[in-house]
C-alpha cells in the first residue's frame, strides 16, 4: 500500500466519528475500511487529520509501541471534539495528567502506586458486597412500577455505590457527580458547560482529598494518601485529578455496559436462554457483551517519532485513534465477529485497551457486571423492553457508548 | 517450557491471573506479577500461552527449552 494519503485535502478523507447504522454495532465503514486500509487517513471536526486503525492485530502492536504518546494535552491528539484540546491543557491538567495521559517511566510510577488496589483477589474480596448492592437495587425495581429505567433503577447506582465506598466517596453526592459526568463526556456540551463541569467536580474532590490528607480514612483514597506520604509520586493536585478519574472511568463505563448488555441480551433470547440454563457461562458472556458493544471505541494516541506499519508512515506528531470497535469485529480475530455469542470463549478483545494503559479497573469492572447480570436475569424472569430498539436512546454524542434511559417491564 | 515474567514491565492487569490461576499469581506487596511456577507441566502450555498473548504490556515470555 502507498501512502497517498498525506497531501490529500481533508475533504477528501472520511469523516471521524463516523455514523452507526445499527445501534448495536459499530459504524460500518469500518469493514471497509479494515479491509482496504486498516490504517487510515481520516478527517477529524476542525480540520485536523488523523489515522484511524481498524485491526485487531495492528491496534495490539500499536498500543504497545512506546512512540505513541498518552499525552491528553498534545494539540494532535485525536478528539471527537476541537475544544477539547484546549480544555485539556487548562481545566482538564489535573486528570489529564494523571495516570491515563502519562507515558512510562512515568506512567509505571504512578500506576504501581494503584495497582495493589485493583488485583484480581483484591476485587474478588468485595465480591459479598457487590452482590448485597446488586440485590437491592433488583428488590427496588421490582418494588417499583412499571415499566422502569433501568439506567437510573440498576445500570447507575450500582457501580456508583460500588465505586464511592472504594474510594471512600459519599454516596450522598451521586446526582451531583453523575451528571457532572454525562456533560464531561458529552460531545454536545458547549465548552463553557464542559469547563464548569470539571471545575465543579474537581472543587468537590479537592474538598474531600484535602480532609483526608488531614486524617486519612480506611479507604482507597486514604490509603493512597499514606502511601504517598512516602513515596511522594502525587502532589495534591495530581491526587485530585486521580480521584476524578477513578470517580469518572469507575461508574460511566459500567453502567453503561450493564444498560448495553441486558439490551443485547433482550434482543438475543437464545442468548439469554443460554446462560439461564447454564449460570457458569456468566463470564464469558461477559467478556462477549464487551467485545460487542466496545463501549471506549478510540483510543487517543499521538506518535513521538516515525513508525512504518501495515504499509503506511505514521509521522511524528500525527494524531492516531485506535479503533477498539474495529478491532473487536476484526473477523480475523473472531469469527463471525458481528455476532452475538456467549459460547464464544477467549479474553483477546481489546474492550480495556492494551498496552501499558490497559483498563486498571478491569477485573471490578468484570465482577460488578457478572453479580449484576446474574442477579437482574435470575430475579427478574419475565424481564422484557418496554419500548423498541430503534426508539431507544443511543449514547451517540458521547466518548463513552451506551444509553441515556433502558424502558423495562415484567 | 520455562516462563519469564518480567516485573519491571508488568502492569498489574491481573489478565495472566484470570486465565491461569495456577501458575501466575499477583504479589500481596505489590500487585505484580508472581509466578506460581517457572516451569509448569505440559498439562499448562495451553492456557501459559494464552496468557502471554494476553498479556497488555508484554511482560511475560516462554525460554528456550519451551516445548
Ligand atoms: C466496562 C467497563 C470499563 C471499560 C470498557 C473500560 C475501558 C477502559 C479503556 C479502553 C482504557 C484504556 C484507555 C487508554 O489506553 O487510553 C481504560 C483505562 C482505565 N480505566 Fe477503565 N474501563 C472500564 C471500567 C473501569 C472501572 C470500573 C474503573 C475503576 C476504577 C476504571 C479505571 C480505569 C483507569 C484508572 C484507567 C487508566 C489506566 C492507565 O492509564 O494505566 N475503568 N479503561
Ligand atoms: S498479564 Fe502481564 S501485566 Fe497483567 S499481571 Fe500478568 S504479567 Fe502483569
């Protein structure tokens, strides 16, 4: 392949984001695009270019080539909106800079400063009282009338209350962070809106982090403040922007797998006939509900030096998204790839990302939306949508996938 | 079939855990890797390889006398 690509006019190339066809799926130029140039030069909101990678095994080497930067404030960086480079460089910094826009070394220090937090016995541990706020929430809905959200009723207060007593966040603020969140991650928030939501959420955790630097408490934030204390890796600043990350990534993206996957699961009842009969089957359903749905689908890159790949020259400075709905239907990886099927077995879809930033929260992530799935499908047999999928509101302006409301009934 | 983990490089992602609890393990002090056993029977090669491929930041290898 040559690359024609770099003194090609931008109206040429094609537009990213791109637009879903069906909702459950992602845009469909990516098959054509994974099949005629699986790196790809495209057009991003601004005139800014990028190169769009669409394949399983590229997006591996690529994530794991240490050329590409994390840096959340490089002007290259690809994001779905302009603004955002700006902002990230200003309001953003904090968590910007933490953890998740670092390369290594410096990135190693910090993620080992967490790590011990989020290892596969640590999460397994919190197992009962995931289950006992799963089951809760299920007696709530079923309490309730019908038809119900399932968003506000389970998808939401279950890895938001999961995720407070973590970090050792009041419950309590739940209205006030969560939808300080949906207007982060929101393409459509204007950019004063965007500014006054991270100024908001950061005035709130500078608060809390500042009283627990004063006497830490028995919790993930506390524990990291004494760690801290000695290895001195985080200023205050930074342990701000680490709390609003962890806060952010640890209830956005479950949620809306939990929304994603129990619709999926409606619209695929042999699916879901499956795994009523065979429970044990809940963790590969899972790990098939995430390749599906690749909720995080670009993952920002921006390259430090030259790198030859798959036929093309990615230019130091240029700007690289990672496609992780590409790759996840990446019939080369696996088969039949845009279909739904729990029976499928194998973890290498790339639904966390891979590379040094792989998900930290990947495995409470798992366990949350294995208890979730069980407990939601067991209690409730005759669960069902309340309204059709076409109707159904799509998370379409927004960097994390899912929905806004899931109407259901029993 | 010999494994090398290298601990500077992990990331603690807890993927070689989930797919072969009885040779890989994470440490208590520090969330890395820890191998159960360097060189685990025929009986693991299966999931051992697996595990290196899905290992994100590529820490684990197979030695020379791998078979
Ligand atoms: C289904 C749920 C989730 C999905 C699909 C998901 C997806 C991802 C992806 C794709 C990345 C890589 C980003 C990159 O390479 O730039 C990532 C990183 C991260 N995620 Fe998650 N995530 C989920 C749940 C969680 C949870 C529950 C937490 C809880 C604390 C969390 C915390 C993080 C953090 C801290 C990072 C940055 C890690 C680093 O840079 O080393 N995530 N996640
Ligand atoms: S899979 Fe790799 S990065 Fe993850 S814990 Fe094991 S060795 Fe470390």
């Amino acid at each position: 392949m040559t690359d024609v690509s770099t003194s090609a006019p931008t109206r040429e190339l094609p537009a990213f984001p791109m637009a879903r066809g069906c909702p459950f799926d992602p845009p469909e130029q990516y098959s054509a695009l994974r099949a005629e140039r699986p790196i790809a030069r495209v057009a991003l909101p601004g005139d800014r270019t990028a190169w769009l990678v669409t394949r399983h095994d590229l997006l591996r080497q690529l994530l794991t080539d240490p050329r590409l930067s994390s840096d959340r404030t490089h002007p290259n960086l690809p994001t779905p909106v302009p603004s955002l480079q700006a902002q990230a460089q200003q309001d953003f910094a904090p968590i910007a800079n933490a953890l998740i826009g670092l390369d290594a070394p410096r990135h190693s220090t910090h993620r080992r400063m967490l790590i011990t937090e989020f290892t596969v016995k640590r999460v397994q541990a919190l197992r009962p009282r995931i289950q006992e706020i799963a089951e809760g929430c299920v007696a709530d809905l079923l309490a309730g009338p019908r038809p119900a959200d399932l968003v506000s009723a389970l998808s939401l207060p279950v890895p938001s209350m999961v995720i407070c007593e973590l970090l050792g966040v009041p419950y309590a603020d739940r209205d006030f962070f969560q939808s300080r969140t949906r207007t982060v991650v929101s393409f459509n928030a204007s950019p004063e809106d965007r500014s006054a939501a991270i100024r908001a959420l950061r005035g709130f955790l500078d608060e809390l982090v500042t009283a627990k630097e004063r006497e830490p408490s028995d919790d993930l934030l506390g524990r990291l403040i004494l760690r801290n204390r000695e290895a001195e890796v985080f200023t205050h600043e930074l342990l701000v922007g680490l709390a609003a990350l962890l806060l952010l990534a640890g209830h956005e993206t479950t949620a809306n797998m939990i929304s994603l996957g129990t619709a999926g699961l409606l619209q695929n009842p042999q699916q879901l006939d499956q795994l009523r009969a065979d429970p044990a089957l809940v963790g590969q359903t899972v790990e098939e509900l995430l390749r599906y749905f690749s909720i995080v689908d670009a993952i920002p890159r921006v390259a430090l030096a030259d790198i030859e790949i798959g036929g093309v020259t990615i230019h130091a400075g240029d700007g690289v998204a990672l496609s992780v709905g590409g790759a996840n239907r990446d019939g080369v990886a696996f088969g039949r790839a845009d279909e739904l099927d729990i029976q499928r077995g194998g973890r290498h879809h790339v639904a966390f990302g891979y590379g040094i930033h792989q998900c930290l929260g990947q495995n409470l992530a798992r366990m949350e939306l294995e208890i979730v799935f069980t407990t939601l499908f067991a209690r409730v047999p005759g669960l069902r949508l309340a309204a059709p999928v076409a109707e159904l509101p799509f998370k379409d302006d927004a960097t994390i996938y899912g929905l806004y409301q899931l109407p259901v009934t029993w | 079939m010999r494994i090398q983990a290298d601990r500077e490089v992990c990331v603690g992602s807890g993927q070689c855990v989930l797919t072969e609890p009885a040779v890989f393990d994470q440490s208590d002090d520090d969330g890395r890797v820890r191998l159960l056993a360097e060189r685990p029977g025929p009986e693991y090669a299966k999931t051992v390889r697996e595990a290196v491929d899905l290992c994100p930041s590529r820490a684990l290898s197979l030695g020379e006398d791998e078979g």
